[in-house]
C-alpha cells in the first residue's frame, strides 16, 4: 500500500475520502490523548490524527509526545474541526523511537517562542520549526524555477569551478586553499602544493562563464561563491549560491530586459506555488511589525512587483534626482551625494521608495567605481553597468555589457594591475571571435530573504558561514 | 524584429519559410566566398548563409574567416543542398570583429583533428568545438532533468555547506582553507583563522542532509565536492559535482527503487532530448572504435538500461557468483575475491557485461569495507549499503540505509575513531525523532561520461582541477 506525504493527502483528499492510507510524520502537538497534529516537510499544514475511544493501551499513548517520529495506519475522513478539511482515524500506530523529557529541555522543540539566535544555535532542528521550513520550501521553488526559467530559454547551465587560481577579479578577498597543514609548510611552499601553484575559492564563475557563453550562446551558472571579507551583518555570508547569466551578443539595454523578466518570473512562481507558506510567512511579517514598503505587506509587495514595469534610469539622471530631492525629513542625506559616488542605502532607499515607487534599474555608471571588464561608454567615464533595486533589501542584481574590444580591455586591465599572463584566456575570447555579450549576478540569500521577508541572510540558508562560524 | 537563435530557426522553419531575420553565430567554415556555415551553440546543427552574386564587396567578404563572430539579416527559403533543410540568403551581415591569421595558428579552433590532451590545454575555446559542446549541452539537460525529477516528486533541493569543519566522513582527503597568506601564519595558527577553527572542503553533502531529511521528509544535494587524493586517473577529479538524494522513511528498498527510477528517468530525458548530439556522440564513438558493451553503441546502451530491470543481488550471493564462475579468459581474476574485499573493477565487469547482462544493485555490504554511518544488519557482519554498477564505468550510485539507533551509531562511531563532540548535531537527529532513513549519491561526471561516451571524466567537465592543474 502506498505510503502518502501529507502533502498529496491534502492535495488529493477528495479522491481519497473513507480510504485507508498509511502516513509518516512527527509530532507537532498532542491534545487530550485524543488528537495529534503530524507533520512531515512535505507542506505547512498538519495532519490530524484522531485517537477514538479505548483503541490503544493508555500506556501507549503516554509515549506520544512532541518531537517523535510516527507511522499511522488509518481511514480518511472529512474533519469535523474548524482548523483541518480531513482527518485520519488511527487503526495502527508505530512509534519510530521515543524522546526523553530531558533531551527535549533547552531545544528548539520545544512548543514555544525561540529568538532568532536560538535557531541558528541549533541549526540542525530548525529545519523543523514552521518558519525555517516555509523559508527552505520557498528557498526549493527560487531554485527550481531559476533552472526552469533558464531551460525554458534555451540556456545551458555550465558549472565553472570553485577552485581558482587567480584573484585578479577584484570583487572581494579571497578564501586560500591548500593540502598542507598549515602548522607544517613545506619550504617551497605554494609549488609544492597539491595544484602546484596558489588557489583560491571563487568569487565569481563570471569570467569562466564568458568563454563558455563565447561558444554556447547563452549560459548561466548557479553554484556556490565566496567572500573572505570580515563583515559581520545581516546582510553578508562567507559562503553563498550565485545565478549568473551570460549572454552572447545580448548588449545592455537587452540584459535589463532579462534581469526584469526573470525576476518577474521568479516572484510569480512563488505566488503561484508557495501559497500556505507565504500566508503563514506574511502573518508573521506582519506580526513582528518589520519594516513594510510603503505599508505593503510581504505578499502584497510580490504582487505589486510582478505587476509594475521597473524604472529605468543613468547613474548620472539619478545624481540629479537626489541632488533637486527634498530628501529626508531633515532635508538632507547622511551621506552627501555628488558625481561619482557608489549610492547609499539611504540613495537607494529614497529612489525606490519616495522618488519612483517600483524597482529601479540604474545604469552607466562610472568607470572608477565599477569593475575592469565592463564596457567603456563613448564618453569615456561611465561604464555600461546595470544595477537592479529592490524595496527593503537594495541591489539584487548587478550586471554589465562586458567590454569585447581586445585593445580596450587590456587597457584596462592595465589600469587595474591586472597581471595579464594570469587572464590569458579571458583575453583570448576577445581575440578569437569576440562579439558583444552581456550578464549579470543574482544572489540566490538575497532573493530569498525578499521574498520571504526575513531581516537576516542568515535565516534563509541552511548553515551560515560568517566570521567565527562555521559550525556544524 | 526578433533575432532568433538556430535552434529556434530550424525548429520553427516551416512557419518562418521567405521571412526575414536576424540571426548570429561564429563562423564555422568558408566554400567559395558564397557558403558560410554559421554556429550560435544553440544547436549542434550550422545554418547554411548563402552569399548571392556581387551583392557584398570581394574585400568584405575576405573578412569572413572561420572563427569570427557575425551578424547576418536575410531571407529564409528551404536549401536545394542534402545536408540542411533551410538556408538564408544573406542581405546584410555584419563582422562582430576579424581574427588574425597568425591567431589562429595552433588553436584548437583550426579546422582539423586535435587531441584531447590539446583540447584540454584550450579548455577556454573547446566550448567551440562540436564534440565540448554536445557533451555541454547534454550535461546541461542531465542537470535540468535531474532538478526536474526531485521537483516532481516532491524533493526538496538544499544547498549545504561547502565550508565544513569536520573530516569526520572518511569519504577521502579533504582541502584545508584559510584566510591567511601560507608564508605568513599568525602563532595561534587556526584560532586567529577566520573561522576561528580549521575548515576544510566538503567531501559530501549528505550528513547536513540527513538533518534536514529528518524535517523536510525528502530532500536532495545538488553541488560541488572536493577530494584531496593524489589520483591522476582518467576517473577522477578534484572538483566535482555530486546529487545526494536523503528520504525520512525510506528503507533500502525503497532507496534501491528511487535509484533505479532515477537513472531510466535521466536517461530517457537525454535520449528524448538530446537526440542531434547524442547522434554525432554515437558516430564519432563507433569512429573512435572505444570499448563497447557486449557490441552495443552509445545510443543502444541508453536504450537498453531503460528498458530492463536492474538485477539485484547481496554482496554475499555476489561473491559466490565470482567464486563459482568461470571468469575470464585464463579462468581467473588478477585479483583473487574472497568475502570481506572490495570489489575490483574486473568483478564489476564481470558481474554486469557478463553474469547478469543489465546493471547490477550489490547490496548488504561488508561492514568494514563502508562507512560508519550505514545501518547494521542483524547478522552483525554486514550493512545495509547498495552499490549501483553500470556497464563501462562501474559504480555509478553509492547510497545505504542510514544508521537511526542511537546506541548503535554512537558505538559505531568509536569503532571509527570519530569524536562525538564533532559530530553532536549529527548524533543529535537520533535523539530527537528518529526514523528510518536512506540516501544515496550520484556522481555527476560519472553519469554524463557514461552517457556521453567519454573516457577520460576531465572531458565531461568545463574546467577539470585535478593534482597539478587548476588552470583557467
């Protein structure tokens, strides 16, 4: 007999009406010795589990307690509570193993209020509390629909490596690898280390990703990446997944387009297929009082975006606006703003909050606060960056028309001290058919903290990796 | 107007036959200053442009060299040539940009036969080549078809850390990183690292995965893994990617007949489509003349294991099958069998091209040839741990039922010499609601290999690391 996750039960109760059905799952809450609540991950939502009249020894139900794992055997009927549609009536009932009181003392479990610490504390069993399971069920359909998005677009997914030699990217300090203990290294040291020569953890499969875009059209990476800088925020990890998509012959006007509709795309899915654990995740939005967009809620906000073009605007136009802005209650920003800075968060916050209302898109940037290979607009001071802002959180994707002119970019790599024997084969993707192509990076944590809500990055990756963390 | 990509085009020619489009692609080859086979590695396909009388300038056309990327605008009409179906009569083309002759002069992008060893010295332009990129995008489809498998069937994808503090696993020799400079570690050495403890590469997603397992019910892996090993063989990498399956409930059996369904699933994907690149695969294997199983090609091999049931057998009824039988050629094995060994690749052979003629499941292993964390069987001497060997390349699944008692795990972790204190968290899901579980896990490279038809694994991946070389 088939063993059904909650979920499908659920799905397909109508069907299943006065069925036998076997069903697995832990225990949620126990009432009278007369009602369970089981779960199993597979949905939010619990199952009831009615315990009729003198069918089990008293002594037997005495060992149902919070936290345990079951096995029912029993009949679907419709549920006489407000809370559930059905219910099973209990026939059989394994019980997997017990938990003692102690052990449950001082744990998560435990059915009542616990701060966020306390859950990364015990990392390993938040995964069963509602909110860290709606995060990872929401976290899943991201995922997926990001390689759905992508397939159904005729992009391949190419896995560029981890494992580095060069640090020249300049996006962030970098992680070291070795074989060697470090308490013992050899005279010779790095070239007689496993890769005969120094590795590093990746900070972008961005230029990787070019040289296959270069033969395969469009591609796009979704792997882990790395950051060795000692940023101890709600907003920063050592270790996160990053989507890059690269495209040939795609220029930048084209890359906005892309960035808008995948992450149109993206919230839709989640709309559409997350319902019950955006409903809870939204309750407790609202609950805890965060901070709300322009007194929107986390799922009205979804909906708002979905449904709004984003505004597109120069770095330079948007100087303007902030510089003509009646700013802050006071009338001014904290940090003055003028030609030629990075934005702010308060900048951020003032464009896409006060000024337009919708996500921003803010592009050509300056030459000097952008990356080498971004490609050198006609004025020869901005570059043809893109920049994607959201409400709460601020850039969620970062982008660029990458500079295809050989004589160009390795003019600029000189500029940057770029050793160009470490980037040969990047340059040679300029010298061997090159061709305009553009991409951008979306981090995965980013996405999901907005669309969950949540105020840390830290609550929406299984476990976190910061400064001084790497537990479990 | 639209550009379309050549797979779109072919795709779609009927409803597109005398339109005009655009379309780009690099150069594939050059006749007679009037046909150019143009590639945009959408397709393993070229799209014919025809070059009609004195329509371009015989110094513009010069330009057009094999490798350079260009943009044409033309008429589609259905070719009078056998080699395509449609073509179109160019009216404009532009050059992206030239490439030198003496560029192109020991690249891989000359028209001519090149070594693997050479292609693997380009890896950067071997994304150009028809081989690297048929294989690219069938280990993109195998990807997508694997996320899409687990998708369906209500798995949900986690991403793990890569950045582990345990080597507690014993699955092979781990990668230490760092944030110092390796000639410059600070007295306290690992204390003042950044993590405030010695971190190491993962060698396997699958003990953060059962954690989460034990809430969410089924979940997967999806990610690069690491090993240290000094192992140059055609069959192993440093870097590489890894699917690790971990279902709350599920007994052996049930493990067996996930991976199973699994593996016809992926390969029913591939054959549906893939179907131009598994062909030119196919052709350039049978070319190749490399070793085939029992006369079959490429095609047929994928064909076969998705029809026929995988053969089932304990390791104890499998040794006696080795004992019993009448071996190779001379009567013997090189390598004597006896209970308690591992298998060597020519028991594997053996077992599966010529005793049972399909893929084998070895399961109820020995216990001290697997892991610490597979479960005991009663007889005391053997776990339960399932092997999944296919014809060429061997193993291609490793996965068991888990250990869920407590006493037993705790026990069997002393046996390994595996501190407690490491691995509380993990000890921990077998004090809080334990269940049975189970879990196996699929090599990536491995599986595009065998579909591929590739020996060496270092051709399957974009960038190989492997001992000596993290280039690029």
């Amino acid at each position: 007999m088939k063993v059904f996750s909650i979920k499908e039960l659920l799905d397909e109760s109508p069907s299943l009406m006065t069925k036998e059905v076997f069903v697995n799952g832990w225990v949620k809450s126990v009432r009278s010795r007369r009602f369970i609540d089981l779960n199993d991950g597979s949905t939010i939502k619990d199952l009831q589990i009615v315990i009729e009249g003198s069918k089990f020894a008293s002594d037997f139900l005495k060992k149902i307690t919070i936290g345990i794992a079951l096995r029912v055997f029993g009949t679907i009927v419709i549920s006489l509570g407000k809370k559930q549609s059905i219910e099973i009536i209990a026939k059989e009932i394994k019980i997997y193993s017990e938990i003692s009181h102690n052990y449950l003392r001082g744990t998560i479990l435990q059915p009542k209020h616990h701060s966020f610490e306390k859950l990364r504390e015990q990392a390993h069993l938040r995964f069963r509390t509602r909110l860290f399971s709606a995060i990872l069920r929401i976290r899943h359909q991201l995922a997926f629909s990001i390689h759905h998005f992508f397939h159904k677009h005729n992009f391949y997914y190419i896995h560029t490596p981890i494992i580095t030699t060069s640090d020249a990217e300049g996006a962030g300090k970098m992680f070291r690898i070795t074989s060697f203990n470090l308490e013992n290294i050899p005279n010779h040291g790095y070239l007689d280390d496993f890769f005969g020569c120094s590795t590093y953890l990746t900070v972008s499969g961005q230029l990787a990703g070019e040289t296959a875009a270069m033969a395969l059209g469009k591609i796009y990476t979704f792997g882990p990446t790395f950051r060795a800088e000692n940023s101890n925020t709600s907003r920063h990890l050592s270790e996160f997944w990053m989507v890059e998509p690269e495209m040939a012959f795609y220029e930048l006007e084209d890359n906005m387009d892309l960035a808008e509709t995948l992450l149109k795309s993206l919230l839709n899915d989640v709309l559409n297929n997350c319902v019950e654990d955006l409903d809870f995740l939204n309750w407790s939005f609202i609950k805890n009082q965060k901070p709300k967009f322009e007194g929107q809620n986390i799922v009205e906000i979804l909906y708002f975006i979905k449904q709004h073009s984003f505004a597109r605007v120069s770095y330079s136009e948007a100087i303007e606006i902030l510089l003509s802005s009646n700013l802050n209650k006071k009338g001014k920003f904290k940090y003055p703003i003028r030609w030629g800075m990075d934005l702010q968060s308060e900048h951020e916050r003032f464009l896409v909050d006060k000024y337009f209302g919708v996500p921003v898109i803010i592009f050509d940037y300056p030459a000097d606060i952008k990356a080498f290979y971004m490609r050198i607009n006609d004025d020869s001071k901005t570059v043809r960056a893109m920049d994607v802002l959201f409400p709460r959180i601020g850039e969620i994707i970062g982008g660029s028309q990458r500079e295809e002119r050989y004589d160009i970019l390795l003019n600029r790599m000189k500029a940057f001290q770029i050793d160009e024997k470490v980037l040969w084969w990047y340059l040679d993707t300029r010298r061997f058919g090159s061709a305009p192509h553009s991409g951008f990076g979306l981090g995965l944590e980013r996405l999901v903290q907005f669309t969950t809500g949540m105020s840390n990055i830290r609550d929406v990756i299984p476990y976190p990796r910061t400064p001084k963390h790497a537990d479990f």
